[in-house]
C-alpha cells in the first residue's frame, strides 16, 4: 500500500514502504499542504517575513524529523483548511492566522480555530519570541510527515478510514491545482524554467517489490538534490516542487464478469 509523506519538506525516506501518495507536503505535504494558489498568493515582505527582511525563514525552528501519524493524530489533521494551513506554514515560515486567512482566502476566525486545532495535535506550535499582545504567530513543528496507508485503510474504525480517505484525495486535489497553477503561468516565467519544467507518465508492468525499488530509487535521487538545494535569494533560483505518484491499475479482463470495457458496436449490415 502507498505511503503518504512530507507534503511539503520531509527529510527522510521510509525504508519500509516507500511508495508515495503525496510532500503535505506537504503538509503531505500530505501534502502537501505546501499549496500555492498563483501568484496572487506569493509571500511578501508585508505579509510573510522573510531572512531579507529580518524576520525567520521558512524552515527556521522547524524539527527535522518527519512525524509518524497515529490514528488519533490522523483524524486531527483530516480536515481541508488544516492541511493547507500546515502546507502554507512549512512552505512560508511562521504566520499569523490573519496571514494565513489572506494567503487561503479564508477567516481568521476559521483560520485561527483550525490552528488550535493542530496545536492540540501537535502539528504547529506558538512562536512567543514574533508574537504580540494581540496576535500570535505559528510555526510547522516538523519537517513532514508520513503514514503507511495499509496501518490505517483496514482499520476497524470508519472515522479513521474516513480520515485517511479525506487526506489522501486533499493531498491529491493540491498536487492537480498546483500542476494547474503552473501550466496557467509558465509563460510568464523564463525560457530556461520553462524548459527545466516536466509534465511525464510512463506505464510498465512490475511486481509490488520492483515498484517499491523504483520508489526507492527516486526517493535517493530526489533526497540527493534536496541536499545541493541553494539558498533563497540565489540568482536564478525558485522553490521548485516535486510530485511522486505511483500506483497499479486495474488489468483489463475483456472476458471476465463485469470487468469488459465498452468497444465498438457489431458492424452495420
């Protein structure tokens, strides 16, 4: 069964069942919850403080590990809003829950609720040292996380298969408006990020053990590159986001009871 993990910044691979289903990054990030609506919502100096202006950068304070999700900790992140604030918190850096509510076209209301939320969960945690007397500011507590979809997909509570449902198709929804976001606007970035975009699928038939290797060996290259990443700021650089999908698919049966696919009607007489 796939994995989800990261959503938006994991640091480590999972030896055990490397096949992916979401960065949470995401978060993922589940996703990643590292989702971008577009230019509209890219962070600026009055919104989200940056190392240029003085204030954290977007991983400062932030664990390395990557969590494990339990069945408690699963069913408090399962919710829409609560992924993509930890997604926005993980890709951003610290924020406050107005911040958060204008970069998600939300309340801050709903925003700050959902925080707390993930507070009690162990998700995020208060930042004392950027808060004031009138708002606080919140910070991803780990890098990503990850969860083996087969400890949960038979689990005898349906709240807790309900949760995993809900997470991995909003880490899925992410993955689909940000690949959308890009092919929207890659005309008004240069021809070389133009170039060095990549929109592929491939098809082959493995065994569940040679698809888990492949995972594997993308996990190492990704990992490899994460660790010659550049500096914010670096000229010519921007965060550039990776999605790793892999999955079988149903075999085609033509003969088999219910599995026959429509094909073209018996010829005219």
């Amino acid at each position: 069964m796939p994995t989800l993990r990261d959503m938006s910044q994991n640091e480590a691979a999972d030896s055990e069942d490397p096949a992916r289903a979401g960065d949470t990054g995401h978060p993922v990030t589940a996703g990643d919850p590292g989702h971008r609506e577009g230019a509209a919502d890219r962070p600026t100096a009055e919104d989200s403080p940056s190392p240029e202006a003085g204030g954290p950068a977007p991983g400062d304070g932030i664990a390395e590990h990557v969590r494990s999700l339990d069945p408690r900790s699963l069913r408090g992140l399962a919710h829409p809003l609560r992924i993509r604030l930890l997604g926005a918190l993980r890709e951003y850096g610290p924020a406050t829950a107005s911040q958060l509510g204008a970069r998600l076209s939300e309340s801050s209301g709903a925003t700050s609720y959902h925080l707390r939320q993930l507070a009690e969960h162990g998700f995020v945690v208060d930042v004392p040292e950027l808060g004031t007397a009138r708002e606080r500011w919140w910070r991803a507590a780990q890098r990503g996380i990850q969860s083996r979809t087969a400890d949960f997909a038979g689990h005898p509570d349906p709240a807790v298969r309900g949760a995993l449902n809900l997470l991995l198709h909003e880490v899925a929804t992410i993955h689909a408006q940000e690949l959308s976001t890009w092919l929207g606007t890659m005309n008004e970035w240069s021809e070389e990020w133009r170039d060095a975009g990549e929109v592929s699928d491939y098809s082959m038939r493995l065994t569940p053990e040679l698809a888990k290797e492949m995972n594997q060996e993308l996990q190492q290259v990704i990992e490899g590159y994460r660790e010659r990443a550049v500096r914010a700021g670096t000229e010519g650089s921007a965060p550039v986001r990776v999605h790793v999908h892999a999955f079988p698919r149903a075999e085609e049966k033509p003969d088999g009871p219910g599995d026959r696919r429509p094909g073209p009607g018996p010829a005219p007489a």
